[in-house]
C-alpha cells in the first residue's frame, strides 16, 4: 500500500534523496574503495582498472569504452525521458527559460558526444594500442559493439549481448520508478504531450538493435555474460539511473504544468507491471551469476576490485544519459493537430 498523496515539495525532497543523494554516496564509497586498493587518498595516476592497463584517471576517461557503450546508453536515456515525459509531460507554451534549458541541454550532449568520440579518434590515431589501424576504425568497431574484453576475439554486437538482460531491466525500472514518484504524489494530471511515444520509442530501438546486433541465449546462461550483466546491473541502478531520472524531475518540476486537484487517469498497472518486469530480469541475472559462479571468470578474483573502480569506467556515460535525457525530455513533440492549428 502505498501511502496518502504528498505535496509537491515532500517529492521533492524524496527526488533529491533517491536520485542525488544514493548516487552521490554510492560514488564516495566506490573512492574510498578504490583509495583502499590502491593504497593512497590519490589514486588517480594508480592502476585500479581489472584490465591491469588504465588507472583510476585512465578508467574516468576511458573513451573506448564509451563510445561502445553509447548505443546502449542512447536507449537508457530515451527511455528515462520517455517515461518522466509519460507521467510529467511538459508544458507546450514555450517560453525563454525553457528555450535555454533545452539549448544548454542540447550544447552539454554535443559536447559530452564530442568529448568520446573524438577522444576515441585521438587514441586510435595516436594511441601505442593501435599501431598500424586505420584511422577511425576504433570508433567504427566500438559502436558496432565488436570490443568486449582484452584478449576476447572480435565478434559483431557482442557487446550489445553482453548488456542484453540488464539493459532491458533498467529499462522497465526506469518506467516503474517515474510511476512510483506521480504515484506519491497523488497521481496529478498535467496538460501536454506525455511521453508515450517515446518510451515506445526506446522499446522500439531496443528491439531492432537486439535484431541487428544478433540474437543469442548467451546473456542467459554463458557466466561471463552473466557477470558482466550483473556488474552492469549495479552500476547503473545505484548511479546512471537516478541521475538521469532526477535530472529530468528537476526539469519536469520547472516546465510541467498540473493541474491542482484533478487525478490523471493514466493507469497504475503498467507501473507495477515494469517494476515486477525489472525485478524479475535482475533476480535472474543474480541468481544465474551466483549459480554459474560467474565472478570466477572476471579479470579480478577480488569483488571489491571487480565492481568499485567499475562505477568510474561510466563516468562519460554518466554525462551523456544525464545530458541526453534531459534534452529529450525538453524536446517539443508536436501532434498533428497542434501543427494546423499553429498553421
């Protein structure tokens, strides 16, 4: 049960508690942990990475990994703005303020995309690891998700693979997380364009790149697999996820307009339906790790190395969902019948 509708500034406080303040300890513990293992409070210039090859400011700026991993974030970030727009849509008059929002927003994913891509160019034209590759080819092969982990062959979306089970749960939990926040707050209508499309939108894409990227059970059973997911899995429930969510509620509690004691009529179940659909997909990807004893097969043997410095191998992504969704959420989506009206 959930309790009675609380106002708009106790969200508030809940927002900023869920989706800033676990973030921001959760990376404060994944420090000291990394400090820890490195034996200093500086690390930066230390090998922390499970490759034996980056240190902590090495893995901060992993580009590589990055642009392999900005299909799968793209998706996150569609559906994280999907389903706040969903429940929260914004206002359709657009004024100054949010013509700037959604400027800076759009300025702050072209430069966080210009940051990976072209920091992925850099190390592919000058890098010692890529002696003798052609110039481009480093980010032509991450995003066609061939890169996994040194040593393991090249193989197309193997990576896309590797994050299939995991992806798919963030996905739904995102949904299922912005339902709970409008469900605490008494279910409040707003005028507007929601998200739906959007959010379909993400499913859509995730769909189609499952297809071109191949088809496989290996994200089910295979334990590398399995413990890449579950890792993944950690990483972007207790960071990517919030953040990117709390961004788009900061920004939903500027330009979406509800309206005062009138109950949407949007339907609750779809919100229990993704959380159990997150639920379920992370209880397998646990169970089927520990089972299959997936840590076993990690480049560390240690846990704490495996999974502290692996919260700051995402930090471009970080930006960049954070970055993307909030501008996707600002996105004006004009229905046809708006558009004649405007002509």
């Amino acid at each position: 049960m959930l309790p009675l509708a609380e106002t708009p500034a106790q969200v508030a406080r809940l927002e900023r508690r869920l989706f800033f303040y676990v973030p921001a300890l959760v990376l404060a513990i994944a420090f000291v942990a990394v400090c820890l293992q490195a034996g200093t409070p500086w690390p930066w210039s230390r090998v922390v990475h499970e490759d034996g090859q980056h240190t902590l400011l090495g893995t901060i700026f992993y580009f590589e990994h990055a642009t392999r991993e900005l299909v799968l974030d793209t998706v996150l970030a569609v559906a994280i703005a999907g389903a706040v727009r969903y429940f929260y849509p914004p206002s359709e008059a657009v004024d100054t303020r949010l013509r700037r929002s959604r400027i800076a927003f759009a300025l702050a994913t072209l430069a966080t995309l210009a940051l990976i891509l072209g920091g992925t160019a850099y190390l592919n034209a000058f890098g010692p690891h890529y002696a003798g590759e052609a110039r481009g080819q480093s980010i032509l092969d991450n995003l066609a998700q061939y890169p996994t982990r040194p040593g393991a062959p090249f193989v197309w979306g193997a990576h896309w693979r590797y994050h299939f089970v995991e992806r798919f749960a963030e996905i739904a939990l995102a949904f299922s997380l912005a339902g709970f926040v409008w469900l605490r707050e008494g279910r409040p209508a707003a005028p507007g364009r929601g998200g739906g499309a959007l959010y379909a939108a993400a499913l859509m894409v995730f769909a189609a790149a499952t297809i071109i990227f191949g088809v496989s059970m290996l994200p089910f059973r295979d334990p590398i697999y399995l413990g890449h997911q579950l890792r993944e899995l950690v990483t972007h429930t207790l960071v990517t996820l919030p953040l990117a969510l709390g961004t788009c509620f900061v920004l939903a509690r500027r330009y979406s307009r509800r309206e005062p004691d009138v109950r949407s009529s949007l339907p609750a179940w779809t919100i229990y339906a993704a959380g159990i659909v997150a639920v379920v997909c992370g209880a397998y990807v646990l169970v089927a790790a520990l089972v299959l004893k997936a840590q076993a097969y990690g480049q560390k043997k240690a846990l704490a190395e495996l999974l502290f410095p692996h919260f700051f191998e995402h930090t471009l992504g970080y930006l960049f969902v954070c970055a993307l969704a909030g501008l996707l959420y600002l996105w004006p989506l004009r229905n046809r019948r708006s558009s004649q009206q405007a002509t």
